[in-house]
C-alpha cells in the first residue's frame, strides 16, 4: 500500500523486503561498477587543475571539478562571453525592453494598489491586521491581560468578537486584546462565553493609541 506521496506504507506488506531479488539477472555496466568500487572504497580521485597543481575530490565531483580553488575558478573566467550577451530577452542588459524604465509602484504591472489594497483582503498577516496587532499590544504591554500563575511566554493578540463574524471590527483596537498562550479561547463557544469578559478588561484601561 502506497501514501499520496507514493511512498510504500510500513507494515502493509508491500514494498521491499529482505532477500528480495530484484537485481537478479541484470549485471551493472562496467563504468558503473567501477563507479561502485570507488565510492564504497572511499578514496578520493586525483585530478589536475589548470594552473597545473594536482588536487583531490570525492568520486561524486569527479566530472563536475575543474579547478584546485576559487582563485583558478576566478582566472579561468576572465575573458569569457557572458552567456546572455546581445540577447533580447530575459536578462538580456540594455537591450531587454524594461531597461532602463521606472517599474516601481504604479508603473509596475504587477502593482495591485499598494497597501490599502493589502487591507481590504480578508488576509490575516495584511499590512492593517499587522498594524492593528502592534498597536494592541502596545496598549497593553505586550503582556498577558489575566496576569496569573498559569501564564507562559507566548503572547498573542486576540480578536474579542470574532474575525470571520465582525469584518467591520476587524482593525478597531479595542476589539482587541493581548493574551497568553494559555489563556487564548481555542473553541468558538470559549470565545462567545469570554467575550464580555475581555471587553470589560479592554475598558477599564483603555488607553488612546
């Protein structure tokens, strides 16, 4: 049996087992059991770099290094053609239709109206829930509101009447309200049943922002 990632289920009894003999009758090439020999013998290859000193590398980098340094890979670049020289095109320099031209805010196809945009999406981490969340806790401190023994480190920001049922108070700060990890509702019922509860902690120290 398979996961959704295609992946053999441990314990299904499918897969492979011990002793299976799925090599049998199939021989490795003999550039692959030489590869094969090397690599379990864990002796590194001895190659010659341009600058004419020998150096050492892992069978694995056999093909891919060239040279003993940074230094010899640097030197061996001067003087070679950039690939995307006199292409049209991406990355192409000068000659690329954007060069040169302001693409920024506006100007840029991409622009979807800048940060008030970002606040009329119903996108919890938007530049406004980010300001609302800074603005509460520094209201309070950036500590927990119901101060007692069983608090932990962990501070969140709370909405007291809820995201998803008050779209129109979802930036007012006093609909806000700092909380531990502990003493944050999880439930939809815990928030119904405390919201009063926190609105009352909201004003008794309500404090312009």
């Amino acid at each position: 049996m398979r996961n959704l990632k295609g992946q053999f289920v441990k314990g299904t009894g499918e897969g492979f087992k011990k002793g299976h003999k799925i090599w049998l009758g199939k021989n490795h090439s003999e550039d692959a059991k030489r590869k094969i020999s090397i690599a379990k013998s864990k002796v590194k290859i001895q190659k010659i770099c341009s600058c004419g000193k020998q150096f050492e590398v892992w069978p694995a980098r056999e093909n891919r290094a060239k040279y003993c340094s940074m230094e010899c890979h640097n030197k061996a670049k001067i003087g070679r053609r950039p690939w995307n020289k006199e292409l049209i095109g991406y990355r192409a320099g000068e000659k690329h239709h954007w060069y040169g031209r302001d693409m920024s805010g506006e100007k840029n196809p991409s622009w979807k109206g800048g940060p008030d945009f970002w606040k009329q999406t119903d996108r919890r981490w938007d530049s406004g829930y980010q300001a609302w969340r800074m603005k509460v806790g520094t209201r309070d401190g950036f500590k927990c509101r119901i101060a007692n023994v069983n608090c932990d480190d962990i501070i969140e920001v709370h909405h007291i009447l809820p995201w998803r049922d008050f779209p129109e108070l979802r930036y007012e700060v006093n609909n806000g309200i700092t909380l531990c990890h502990i003493h944050h509702p999880r439930v939809r019922m815990e928030e119904k049943r405390l919201a009063p509860f926190f609105q009352g902690l909201v004003t008794v120290s309500n404090v312009p922002v």
